[in-house]
C-alpha cells in the first residue's frame, strides 16, 4: 500500500519497499501473512479526533472550510497529516509519532486494502463537508 498525501512544500522520501512472501511458499505461512494487521515502517495508521485539537494552546481550524474539530490523523513513518471532513489535509510537524501513538486507546482497529477505501468508510473523503459528528 502506497500512501500519496497532498503536501504543502515538505519533501517526504517515500517509504522502503516492505519484502513480500513468496508466492510459492507454504499456504499456512501465506494465511498468517496475509492476516496480520499491518505495522512496521510501511503501514499507514489513521486516528479519528473529534474533539478539538489545539497545538501549543492554538486551535487548529481547516483552512478550506473553517472547520475546528472532527479531524483524522494520518501517521505513516514519522509524519503526521491532520485531515479534515472537506478532504482538505496537511502534514503537522508538531505532532510527532509519539504523540499519536498517546492518542490510541484501542490498539487495534479495522484494516482496509488501501488508504482511499478508508478514507471513504470513515467519512473523511470530502462526501461529509461541513457536517460534524457528535
């Protein structure tokens, strides 16, 4: 899975190529490969953030649509983009990994085969623009 984020003028060096199983190996291996919940350098985490996010006591509001809560945060490698309803994201250097890895309360979450269908199920592909979840 390949994430492409919309950026302002960061330059992120893409991810290494995680190493596959071979298709030729033993069907019980190829079953737990493809059954594990992504991690590791290449896997892309997201987070859901209703409430308000404040960095450094500052609100953060969407520069598209004035939004200032319901966001996602996206974390892949040590980056972390802020994304909001409108689809409208950037990456946020003040939120480190650490940071996000503190915000998760349940360890694990549902997997999705690429970022655009999670986007979509969890309602940050720009269809929800304006309507805030309570």
């Amino acid at each position: 899975m390949t994430l492409v984020l919309r950026t302002t003028d960061h330059h992120v060096e893409p991810p290494p190529v995680l190493p596959a199983i071979p298709a030729g190996s033993a069907p019980l291996l190829q079953l737990q490969f493809e059954t594990q919940s992504p991690s590791g350098p290449g896997a892309t985490r997201c987070l859901s953030h209703p409430p308000e996010l404040s960095l450094r006591g500052i609100p953060v509001m969407c520069s598209a649509c004035r939004a200032r809560r319901d966001w996602l945060l996206i974390n892949h490698g040590r980056n972390v983009w802020v994304r909001c309803r409108c689809s409208n994201q950037w990456l946020e250097p003040e939120i480190s990994r650490a940071d996000f890895d503190s915000m998760i309360v349940i360890p694990d979450g549902t997997t999705y085969a690429s970022v655009e269908q999670g986007l979509a199920a969890l309602g940050f592909d720009g269809a929800f623009t304006g309507i805030y979840l309570e």
